[in-house]
C-alpha cells in the first residue's frame, strides 16, 4: 500500500492531552498569585491585622486616659469634692500661690508655652 498521508500520527493527540492540564495549571496559579498578592490576599490580610493591633493598642492608651481624667473629674463634683485638688486646680489656673508655699522657679526650655 502506498502512503497517502491518511494515517495519523500521534502528535496532535499528544498535545490536545497535555492542552488541559496546562490550561488547569495557568488557571490555578493565577487564582494562587492572587490568593497571596491581591487585594485581598495573604500580604493584605496580614497588614490589615497589623493595622487592627495599633489600633488597638492607641485604643487601650486612650480609654485609660479617659479613666485617668475620668477620676480627676468626679473628684472636683460638688457631691465628692476634695479641697486638695481644687486649691491645686485653682493655685495653676490663676497662678496663684499661698504666702507659706515655697516657689521654686526652674528655668523652661525653649519654646516651651506657658500654661
């Protein structure tokens, strides 16, 4: 028989084969690229909760200055006053001193406001 160039060879097949698990592959690393380095990947994920415990950390620092200012405050009420405090308050606001307190001056540094 002579060859007329109807038989087949195997190479077409071979690669119509090999075509979808490389489609498969390309499809599964794009998806993991951006599993790890998207918008909302891994590396985000990660800076987010990094953002979350500053966060919560200036917000431990400012809820116990509120405490602080908190306390201060209920002591200078009319039903809980406490004359210490008041006389302190009252001698740094009008700059005020007692003729039996002892003054000590220090020198301020520069630029410092005074209150």
């Amino acid at each position: 028989m002579k060859d007329l160039g109807l038989i087949r060879t195997r190479e077409p097949l071979r690669l119509r084969h090999a075509l979808i698990p490389l489609v498969c592959l390309v499809v599964l690393s794009y998806f993991a690229y951006h599993a790890v380095y998207g918008r909302h990947g891994f590396i985000a994920w990660l800076s987010l909760q990094n953002r979350v415990d500053t966060l919560q950390q200036q917000l431990a620092e400012v809820q116990a200055t509120h405490r602080q200012l908190d306390q201060q405050v209920s002591l200078l009420r009319p039903e809980s006053l406490d004359p210490d405090l008041l006389d302190e308050r009252a001698r740094a606001t009008l700059g005020f001193a007692n003729p039996n307190d002892i003054v000590i001056f220090r020198e301020r540094p520069a630029g410092q406001i005074v209150r």
